[in-house]
C-alpha cells in the first residue's frame, strides 16, 4: 500500500491514519464571509457567517484554529449516544459495536481543537477512552483464541487505529502459524490414522463475533 | 573419498586475525558468527600443547579470516546457486527458501549439530579434535556447524543425528509447560533450527512438536505482549525465542507509538482529565 512509512512491516504509522482521516465530512458554522474554495478535493461553498455547511475535517481543524469557524460536534459524538455505545459494547463480549471508522482519531482532533464547541466534554472524552479500552480488550481476548486453524481473522466493526495497533502483530502471528503448519500437512498426508481433518475441513475463517 | 568443500563466499568472516598464542605454527580453524554463539574450533595435534591452557577460552575472543591457501582442496561440485534476488519482505522467511542475506539465518546456520560421517575424509582432521591423523574416519561422531551438516547431508556423506534441543527431555519439558521453557537463552533459533532440520532428518515429529511449542507459548506469552508495560520488560520477555521475540517487539512498538501519538501536543493536560471521575447514568 503506498501510503505506509514502513514497507517491511505493512503498517501505517498513527499520524498517517489520522492523515487519512482528516478527509471525513463535518459541519462547521462560520463566522467569517468567504468565496467558495475550489480545491482539488471538491468545492466547498462560500462561507457565509452563521450558515453551516460541510467541509472536510482538516480544513475545518485549519479554519478554527485562525478562529474562523466554530465546529459542530458530529451526531455520534452526543453524551448520550456514546454512553448507549459503551454500554452495548460491555454487554457483548466479542462483538464490536458500529461507530464511525475513524472514531478514534476524529474524536481527539476535535477534542484538541475545538474542546470549547462540545458540551460536556470531559463526560466525551473519559467516554471514549473506556469504548476504546473495552474494545481493545476484546481484540486482545479474541487474539488468544488464534490458533493453528486460523486462516483469516475477521473483525467486524473495528475501526481504523485499532487496525493499525494489531496489524504487524497479527500478521505476523499467522504467518508463524503458517510456517509452522503447512509443511507438516503435507506429511501427515502419507501417515495413515491423521488425527486432525485435513484442509477441507477447516473453517474458512475465524470469526471473533458470533455467527 | 576425498572431501569436496565449496569456497562458501558466504560464510567468510572478514575479521582481525591475531597469532595463535601457543606459537605452534598451526593455526587454528575456527567459525565464528558472534561472541554469543559457541564456535566450534578444532585444534591440530592436541596432544602437542605446551602449558596447560586451554586454548577455548582464547578462540572466543579471536576470529580468524580463512586465508586462501589453507583453503581444503576445492573442486567446485555443482550446487544450485542460491538465489541472487532473494525474496525481500515478511515472505522471504519461510522453510523453503529463507532470504540468503538474513543476519539471522546465517546466524541460526551456526548452531552445532552432531553428525556420523558415512564415509572417510582426508584433509580435513581439524574438524574432528581427537584424530592423530588429518584425516576423518568413517563412522566418527563431530560437531559441525548446521550449515557444513546441511550441505554434507545432501551429498549423504554424514547423517545428523537430532540435537538435544529437540529430544525426549525437551518435549518432557514442553508438555509440563511450555511457556517455562526458556528458549531465550538456550535456543534463541528454536523454531528455524527445526524447520531447516526437519527434512534432513528422519523424525516426523518434530514438525508437530514445534507447532505444538509454538501454540502453547503463543497463547500463554505472546498474546499479552500488547498490553506488556511499556517501562519495564516483562520476565517471559528473557525466555522468548529470537522468532517469538519479533513478534512481541512488533505488537509493543505499535503500541507505544499509538501512546506517543495520543498524547502528542498535550502533555500533561491528559492525565488529569482522565483523572475526573465519572458519574454513570444507566438510565
């Protein structure tokens, strides 16, 4: 992938998910007056104070911090969405609730930037971080459970950062498992009572929700 | 038979070379990747020795470079070249064709094993320590280096008998608890040494052996290396293999990097605001 600071590795470093996230929609009010922006991206309308319009999350970061803009908080960002949120995620030990894919990084550019535009925003903050300690528990409960059977690991719902954070291990991890099985599947194939079943057998893929 | 050595380009250890101490005129032939690996060294005429010093002590911290008129007689047999472009990335280690120029391959090659030589070999006494003759006898039991066994065990001119590191105790050791094994210290190349060893020899059960090791050890160790504490290194860190270890460096140096980038610009101001306690409302 060519975005990745580190080729050998397959991974991106954390600045760079947040790179890729700055490219999500949000609404700001501005209070300035300006022509339309006609960038590369897309055109965003003319600016007219009070009016909200949608703008891409660096631009909006940009305007507010000249202090041209206020940010509107997204919807998902509400105290009350975000306790459901935590609270499903408690309830369900190996599914991931749905949230925005770049939750992670979008919620600390706007908590770093535009703390004064959110209501209630140590509530926020101190909810998202235990969503994403919850979740990152059961990413690690399910990483136990890999075994040699594994083929592929598939994690719905997860969002971009916490791919980022498992990835090189995983990966990793398959392969050692995969080093470690495939030549010997292949001689188990001449001893006659084989215990384990052969590939057919095996589940195309471990899912760490249930089915 | 006369023996056939390959000049192995790839082996040579460009190092300093000082005189041998005991002046006997006879140098000593020694590989040597790193002080940290056990060399294997042969002395000529070990009964000649003047003074009582044991010259193994010494061989440690000396390296020789093979120079080209102590070179055995070479008439270049044919083997396959080794791939000159290698596979790079995470694929190029696998059983079959590990990448030519890994460090650590070359360095998991230097582990002993002990073979039984098929046939008689002239010229070469030093590899064997207690012979008077330069020369190795059928049927002598040596300690070579994985490296010289594996290419002398495709010729069949010896036959590897399996190192300790995978013999009865060992797997005793493993179904009593495998995450105890300390694989750190003494086989750091625990699962490579076994995957090379592994065609050559004719036990099929190591194969499943070190799968089994590797699933116990994963689960008890490896699948808490993410949240291992990041100041302090963890005790089974010491007992992971060199293979095991990679894993556990890639899971923590994410997670360290995702902390830094967390709190990147704020310094301070994090820890006190997780520090507000939290009222609940389920309702």
């Amino acid at each position: 992938m060519a975005g990745q600071s580190d080729h050998s590795l397959s991974i991106f470093s954390a600045a760079e998910v947040e790179f890729i996230a700055e490219d999500e929609m949000i609404e700001i009010v501005p209070n300035i007056r300006m022509d339309a922006l006609n960038l590369l991206c897309g055109d965003f309308g003319p600016f007219l104070p009070q009016i909200p319009c949608k703008v891409p999350l660096w631009l909006a970061v940009a305007l507010k911090k000249r202090g041209k803009c206020s940010i509107r908080t997204p919807d998902w960002m509400s105290v009350e969405k975000l306790t459901q949120v935590l609270e499903a995620e408690r309830e369900s030990p190996r599914e991931f609730q749905p949230l925005p894919f770049h939750y992670v990084e979008i919620s600390r550019l706007l908590l770093d930037h535009a703390h004064d535009d959110i209501p209630e925003v140590y509530m926020v903050r101190s909810l998202i971080e235990d969503i994403r300690n919850v979740r990152f528990h059961k990413v690690e409960s399910g990483l136990e459970t890999i075994s040699g059977r594994t083929y592929a690991v598939k994690l719905k719902n997860l969002s971009a950062m916490e791919v980022n954070l498992v990835r090189p291990f995983m990966v990793r991890v398959l392969q050692a498992f995969d080093k470690h099985d495939s030549p010997e599947t292949v001689q188990q194939a001449d001893t006659s009572a084989s215990k384990r079943p052969q590939v057919v057998d095996r589940g195309l893929r471990r899912d760490l929700r249930p089915r | 038979m006369n023996m056939q050595f390959l000049s192995l380009k790839r082996k040579e250890k460009t190092t300093l070379q000082k005189p041998h101490p005991l002046g006997l005129g006879l140098s000593c032939f020694i590989l040597r990747s790193s002080s940290n690996f056990i060399s294997i060294h042969g002395r000529i005429g070990q009964g000649r020795e003047k003074g009582g010093k044991k010259a193994g002590t010494d061989f440690g911290t000396q390296a020789l470079k093979r120079r080209g008129k102590r070179s055995f007689p070479s008439q270049i047999t044919s083997l396959p070249s080794p791939n000159p472009y290698p596979p790079t990335g995470i694929g190029a280690s696998t059983c079959t064709m590990p990448g030519y120029y890994d460090i650590s391959d070359i360095l998991m090659e230097d582990e002993a094993v002990s073979v039984v030589f098929h046939v008689g070999a002239n010229g070469v006494g030093l590899l064997d320590p207690g012979t008077e003759t330069n020369s190795v006898e059928k049927g002598a039991k040596i300690d070579l280096p994985f490296w010289l066994a594996h290419e002398l065990c495709r010729r069949r001119a010896v036959s590897i008998t399996i190192p300790s590191c995978f013999g009865q105790k060992m797997k005793k050791d493993v179904q009593a608890d495998a995450a105890c094994v300390d694989l750190g210290t003494r086989y750091p190349y625990f699962y490579e040494f076994g995957c090379k060893l592994f065609p050559l020899v004719g036990d099929k059960s190591i194969g499943p052996f070190l799968r089994h090791t590797f699933a116990s050890r994963y689960k008890e160790m490896l699948s808490k290396s993410h949240t291992a504490s990041l100041n302090a290194i963890p005790k089974f860190v010491l007992r992971l293999s060199k293979e095991e270890y990679q894993l556990f460096e890639a899971a923590r140096s994410s997670m360290v990097e995702f902390k830094k980038w967390r709190v990147r610009d704020l310094g301070l101001m994090k820890a006190t605001i997780l520090g507000h306690k939290r009222k609940t409302d389920l309702h």
